[in-house]
C-alpha cells in the first residue's frame, strides 16, 4: 500500500457525507463508503487490493475502533427496570421470529446456516438507531424502550456471531469468546475503581491541562491489547472493541475522548474499514449466484419483519421499523466468515445486500417517527450527548 492508494482511499470515503447530507432520507455515512470500496475493489475496476497486508491490518484497527465506538454507543446503566423489562420482552419476541425465519431460509437455500441467518434477523445496530434518535430528536418513553431494544440486541448478538458463523469450531469460539469478555469485565472493574478513588478524574485533568490526550492514549492501549488477545484466541477484534466500548461506556465516557474517538474513528479509520470491506466483496458473485442475490433480500426483508412482531409488545410499527437497523453484525459475519473461509461464494454480498435492505427500512421508520410531535423534543434543548452520541462525565 502507498501514500497514493490511501489518498485515494480518504477521498473515496468523502462519498459517504456526500451521500448522507441530504437529512430527511437518513442515509448512514457507511453505505457511500461502502460503495467507494466496491467500485474500486474486485467487483468494480480492481484497482483496491484488499488482500494487501498493510490495508488489511489498517482496516483491522478500524473495524476494532468502529465497534469500540459502536459499544459505547450503547445507554448501560442508563434505563430502569421497567424499560428493560418492556426491552427484553421486545427482543425475546423478535428473536423467536428470527428462530423461526432464519433456519426456514437456511433451509430453503441449503446453506446449513440457520443459526448464523437467525443471529443476523434478530440484530439490531446501536452505532446507527441511535445517531439517528438523536439526530431527529426524539424521546420519550417508547424511544427510550427502542433504545434499550436495540442495546440489548446489539449487544447479544454480537457476542454470538463468532459462537454461530463456525459451528463445527464451536468450542474453540466459545473458550475465545468467554476469555476477551472475562477480560473486558476485568477492565471495567479497574477502571471504575480507579474512578472511584479519583485517579480518573486526575489524569483527566492534567491531560486537559498539558494537553497529553492521556484518556486516548490509555484507552487505545487497552483497545489494541484487547484486539491482540482476541486475535491469540482467533476471537473476531470486533468482539474485543464492542466489549471494551461497554466497559467505558458503563462507567461514563469522557466528552472530550469522546470527540477524541469521534476524530480518529470517524475521520480516518472507520472510513478506511468500510473502503476495505467494500472492496474485499465481490458482488458479481451474486450474478453467477442468483439464489445468494435472493438469499439477501430474503435477509433483510426476514429481519424487518421480526422486528415488526415487537408490536406485540407495544412498540409502535415505525419504531419496529427502525430497530431493524443492521450493519455491524453482518459486516463482522461477513469478515468472520470469510477469514475462515466458512461463507459459500456470494453469500457475503449477500449478507450486505440483506443489511442494506434493513437500513432502507430504517430510514423510513424514523422517518415516520419524527411526524408524530409526542416523540420529539424541543430542538432548542440542544444535544444531550457527545458526538458518538454518548453522554459522561466532562
């Protein structure tokens, strides 16, 4: 990889705020930077090589800050019992019907995958429900049921996808998995002592005041020791920043490592991972495949469906809508899967084609949201959040 390749990469990814300038059509800045990347890589003219190492290990480190961000995404320790009660009855709901929906399309196509297609219908993305929440400026009590909905979902199904891309290396998935979580509660357990005997808060005032950036520099220690141990125990590094994000993000994440994250993550290594994934997909693979192409769609119209039974648990249908929201589950299935070379040719587009579909869903659900004038707040208040949407200490 050369200087010339990654200027070209950065000015690809300006495609994604491109794309997403227009407000009322809620287009997430990825998909424009996912379509970069499959113009350039192998489904388009092939100048993007994804298999080089040094892209490839660039795109690792922002796949590992895109999930770490995406975790602290996530409200823990912010929702009271009846909200998570109301939640959790949403998401047993939708994951029955992801049961049902995901092995029934396994079973047509003849993959053998139903518990991987299962985990993805049910998933939700934390990293783009809740920007768009904020965004629109809605509240209330059934957002914030929707935002726990979308946490808790997020959270599980992430933590399953490495135990359902592989079944038959199960064991060796859950061992890996159970280790980087131990490792993460551990974490967590310093670093809200350290907080509660003020050590926190006086590294976080001599960073500020001789400008050190001690807060990012400690965290990006913890994230790539984390990223090196899931790798050893051949965990996804996706797993090692979702988990390490919700360690930061139980404890309160600092705004101002917040808008430090937003600038490193969002700025350069994020749209780096999403150019890198584009480009790794051949999508011509669904032409010489059909059923793949159709697999997708089955995908995403299976997932927006599942999430429409919430409705059974009072959710309003836009707000089912809106949960359906999918993207990092199926990028990380998709890079898992083909890391170890477990997904059938053209069933990783396929998988994107699905989340793509969700996301189109998305957008018309909060769409439909912010007409109703009971679930948006008064614009004046301001953002109650940093840029990755997460509130803390200052």
């Amino acid at each position: 990889m050369s200087f010339t390749v990654l200027s070209l990469v950065c000015l690809v990814a300006l495609l994604g705020p491109l794309l997403a300038l227009d407000e009322r059509r809620q287009v997430p800045v990825v998909v424009g930077e996912l379509a970069a990347g499959l113009v350039l890589g192998q489904s388009g003219v092939g100048y993007l090589d994804a298999t080089d190492p040094t892209f490839a290990f660039l795109a690792a480190i922002g796949f590992a800050l895109v999930m770490f961000v995406a975790g602290t995404h996530v409200p823990v320790g912010r929702l009271d019992g009846a909200d998570l009660r109301s939640a959790s009855l949403s998401v047993v709901l939708v994951g029955v019907a992801a049961v049902v929906l995901g092995f029934a399309l396994a079973a047509v196509v003849g993959t053998g995958h139903g518990a991987l297609y299962a985990v993805l219908v049910a998933s939700s993305s934390a990293a783009l429900v809740l920007p768009v929440v904020d965004s629109l400026g809605l509240q209330g009590p059934a957002v914030t049921r929707l935002v726990a909905q979308v946490a808790i979902a997020d959270t599980v199904c992430i933590v399953a996808v490495p135990l359902v891309v592989d079944p038959a290396d199960v064991g060796r998935a859950t061992l890996g998995t159970v280790l980087v979580l131990g490792v993460g509660c551990l974490v967590w357990f310093v670093f809200r002592h350290l907080d509660r005997i003020g050590v926190r808060r006086r590294v976080h005032d001599l960073s500020e005041r001789r400008r050190f950036a001690l807060e990012l520099r400690i965290n990006l220690v913890v994230l790539f020791a984390l990223a090196a141990l899931a790798t050893h125990v051949h965990v996804s590094v996706m797993l090692a920043g979702f988990v390490f994000g919700l360690a930061v993000a139980a404890i309160g994440e600092p705004r101002r490592l917040a808008r430090q994250l937003f600038a490193l993550a969002d700025g350069f290594f994020a749209p780096l991972f999403f150019v890198w994934f584009g480009a790794s997909l051949d999508v011509r693979a669904l032409g010489e495949y059909p059923d793949m192409a159709l697999l997708g769609v089955a995908l995403g119209v299976a997932a927006v469906l599942a999430h429409l039974v919430a409705r059974v648990a009072g959710q309003p249908l836009a707000g089912g809508l809106l949960s359906s929201a999918q993207l990092g589950v199926p990028v990380a299935a998709t890079t898992v899967g083909a890391q170890l070379g477990v997904l059938r040719p053209g069933e990783g587009p396929a998988l994107l084609v699905g989340a793509l579909v969700t996301v189109a869903a998305a957008a018309l659900g909060g769409s439909s949201l912010v007409r109703d004038d009971s679930l948006t707040r008064d614009e004046s208040t301001g953002p109650t959040s940093g840029p990755t949407g997460v509130g803390g200490p200052g």
